[in-house]
C-alpha cells in the first residue's frame, strides 16, 4: 500500500481524489493514529454505496437475492466508488464489473438488467420538459422529453422489468426474444414499455433532432406510442 500523503497546497479536486483513494486503502493517513477514524469513514462510505446500488437496482436485486448482490454491490463500489455525492444516480458501469466477478451463465440478462434500471435512475432525476408546448412543422423536429432513456436487448428485459413491480401480476411465459425497452417519466414515476425493434430508428432521429419532414415514412407510424407513452416534449401542430 502506497503512502500518497496530499502536499500542504493540496487543491480540493485533488483533495478530494486523494481522500477517496483513502477511503477504499489506496493510501494510508498522514498520522498513524488516524487510521481507525479513517476506517469508520471507509466503513460508512461502502455501507452508503452498497445500499444505494441496491435500492438503484432492485430488480437485479431480486433476481440474485440479497446475498449476491451484497457481494456484488462491495466488488463494485470498491472497482468504481461514487465520484458524484449524489447517490441516487451511482450505478453506471454495474453491468462491467458484473463480467468481472460473476458467472452470468444462469443470467446471461442480468447485465442489460443492470443498464436498464440505470437508465430508469436516469430519467427518474432528468429535467422535466418544457411547460409550452412546441409548435410542430414539417421542417422542425419533435423532441424527445428530458427523460426519455432506452435499451434495445436481445433479452424481455422490459417484460420482466414490468413483472418485478409492485402488485404487477406475474406472466404465465415470458417473450422468447429481444426488447427494445423505452423509458419514460409520468407524475413522478417511470414506466417501462416495450416496443418493436424497427421504431429504434425513430427514436435514432429523433434524439438527433431530424426534422419530421426528413423521417422515413416506415418510421411514422411509431410516432403514436411515443406520444402517448410520454417520450415527447408535449407539442402542437400548425
């Protein structure tokens, strides 16, 4: 172990990146009797992290039960701590770290589980759109909402999402192909649905502001189950 003491002139980026490698024994303290008081802060700092990645992931969670993903969640935030103290949006690379210390032979959808319920996290805090609705015009585009996320898999990730919701009834058989799982934000909660694969092109263009006279006519048709699922900025035609 490397004792990476901070220099007396030490910037608070580097304060900070320095008291991280602290926290997780990448260095020792400056004064050997601080080392106890170090390790209840290091302590404290795995205990936040790993609850927050499971309340940031609970259907990934479920599907593993508590045990695993407690030794998963302490594998992750040891290989990439929170860099931002918002704990409500740490999870970002929990799929990699996956790969690294788990046989997923028995879950080989866990990964894009683990992407999706971030990207859920993701819109959950998005900005919310703008209050006037857009006039829409064939040489403008229709935006999509701040916190519009999606994930195309080769898995039902958004069919067994659904079906891990609170009082969501359990499907007789699950999809035996893929899903492009489109998020969206209503009232303060996200939803789920899931959608054919030939509308990620629309949702491609749209992210990319393509004006709606410039869409594929094969692309137009998905333009009503956007709208209504709520991945819109809320608009009016001319």
């Amino acid at each position: 172990m490397a004792d990476r003491a901070p220099p007396p002139t030490l910037s608070p980026t580097r304060f900070e990146a320095w008291y991280g490698s602290l926290l997780v024994g990448d260095a020792v303290p400056l004064a050997p009797g601080l080392a106890r008081a170090v390790a209840v802060h290091a302590n404290n700092a795995m205990a936040a992290a790993t609850a927050a990645l499971a309340s940031n992931h609970p259907v990934v969670c479920a599907l593993v039960g508590d045990a695993v993903f407690a030794d998963l969640a302490r594998h992750h935030a040891r290989r990439r701590p929170p860099d931002d103290p918002r704990l409500c949006l740490y999870g970002r690379g929990l799929d990699d770290t996956m790969a690294l210390c788990m046989d997923l032979a028995q879950w080989p959808w866990l990964p894009d589980m683990a992407r999706l319920e971030h990207r859920v996290i993701l819109s959950l805090f998005a900005a919310d759109p703008p209050q006037r609705p857009r006039r829409l015009s064939p040489g403008r585009s229709w935006p999509l909402a701040p916190a519009t996320q999606w994930l195309a898999s080769d898995w039902p990730v958004a069919s067994l999402w659904q079906a891990h919701q609170p009082g969501a009834p359990w499907p007789d058989e699950f999809p035996t192909h893929g899903e492009l799982a489109l998020i969206t934000r209503h009232d303060g909660h996200c939803r789920v649905t899931a959608l054919p694969a030939s509308a990620l092109p629309l949702l491609r263009a749209l992210h990319q502001r393509a004006p709606l006279a410039q869409l594929p006519p094969d692309l137009l048709p998905h333009l009503p189950a956007l709208a209504a699922a709520g991945a819109l900025v809320p608009a009016v035609g001319d």
